[in-house]
C-alpha cells in the first residue's frame, strides 16, 4: 500500500456559522454541503471532493494547548510566492486573527494561527521545490525565523 496524500481533516467544532466564517468566508474553502440535519458541513479547496468536514457538537471540551496526543495543526497551502503570504497576513491581520507565529521551513514558509475552536493552522507557501527534489533532507532543515 502507499498513500497518495492526506485526503481530509475532519474538525469537531463548536459554533459552525463561526467556523464557518474563519474556513469558508475568511481562508476561502468553497461550502459543497451539508449533513447530519444542517450539523455538519464539507468544504473543498478545488483540489478533491472535500479536504475539511466541519461537525458542530456544542460545549464539548476544546483541545488542549501545548504537548499532547492527538491532533497537533493542519497545513493550508495559501499561494506560491511570498507575496501571496504576506497578503494573507494582512487579510487574518484585518480580520482580528492573531498571528502565533512565522516560520521559514526551507521547503516551505508558514503563519501559525489559532481557528475559532482553538486547533492549530499553519497557512504555508511553498518553496522552489528543487530546494527538496536535489536534497530530500531539505525538509528537516532547522526552522528560522520568518519576518514579512
């Protein structure tokens, strides 16, 4: 067996009119519809079917922050080019999301963000991906600091 790539994430959240506001309306993942009575929600990038699944279950309890098992963040590819990420930047910056963190990864650079339910997102560009086509390596290169 070998897998071709991460198909979906599949997110419990609290409030889905104001997931939805931070996934659809703010980072641009088009609605393709919905289930379980209205509760539930697929949305897609363009790439597949759907690459998030949204499902309200109220006050149940957040994630946890710092060290633990389970999900730690989902990548969001944003653009190919820096500038694509500094726009992002000014539109989170715009829309009151606060910015944990900025990360020069080698093969890639990231924004750090917090969704409404607390889940980690890195919002990321890419590099050249010769970068990591002539050194496979590449991708555990140390993290830098990004500034935008």
């Amino acid at each position: 067996m070998k897998a071709h790539y991460l198909g979906h994430v599949v997110f419990y959240v609290k409030d889905l009119e104001r997931s939805l506001a931070f996934y659809r309306d703010l980072l641009g993942f088009k609605e393709v519809g919905r289930l379980f009575e209205g509760k539930a929600v697929a949305l897609t990038a363009g790439r597949t079917h759907h690459e998030l699944l949204l499902i309200e279950v109220g006050d149940a309890p957040a994630p946890a922050r710092g060290r633990r098992l389970g999900l730690y963040h989902i990548g969001i590819k944003v653009g190919d080019s820096l500038e694509e990420l500094r726009t992002a930047k000014r539109e989170l910056e715009r829309a009151g999301i606060p910015i944990e963190g900025m990360s020069d990864h080698t093969v890639s650079q990231s924004l750090y963000l917090r969704d409404p339910d607390g889940n980690e997102v890195e919002l990321y560009v890419d590099a050249d991906e010769s970068i990591w086509k002539q050194n496979p390596a590449a991708v555990v290169s140390p993290i830098k600091p990004l500034r935008l």
